[in-house]
C-alpha cells in the first residue's frame, strides 16, 4: 500500500492518523481537525505559523475545526486531532 495523498479528504479521513487527548499536557505535532468529543476547554491552541495562538476556546461536543495546529494542551475534555502528515 503506497503513501496517503496530502488532500483534505485524506485528514478527514484519518489516513493520516489521529491523536486523542483528555490531559492537560502541552502536546506538539501536526493537526489539521479538532474534534470535541466532548464538551472542551482548549488552554492554547497554536496555529503552526508559530505566530497565532488562541487561549481558553470553548468546544461544545462534537464540533470540528480546522487549520494547521501545531500545539494544542487542554484545560478540561476530550479531543481527537486528525494529522495533516
């Protein structure tokens, strides 16, 4: 089996693989989807131009966003963070 295309149907469908987090450790890699799996407190999500970062986003269950994150630590909840590689 070859390598998964970089597409955003290859993130969405996991072909790259996926984290899951429901700590508060800061966690460093490559995420292209968030998705709350339950109701979520993100402390600092940082956007992988290293320049963007956003503090204390609140995630209803079940939502998904999406952009190139390279760092991501929970204040409480449950994630699932789809790699972009």
């Amino acid at each position: 089996m070859g390598e998964p295309i970089n597409t955003p149907v290859s993130v969405v469908l996991g072909q790259f693989g996926a984290d899951h987090f429901n700590d508060t450790d800061a966690h460093e890699g490559k995420w292209a989807a968030i998705v709350a799996l339950t109701s979520t407190v993100i402390q600092t999500l940082r956007y992988d131009d290293n320049t963007t970062t956003f503090s204390d986003l609140t995630l209803p269950a079940g939502l998904t966003i999406y952009g190139r994150f390279n760092l991501i630590q929970l204040s409480n909840g449950n994630v699932l963070a789809y790699k972009y590689e």
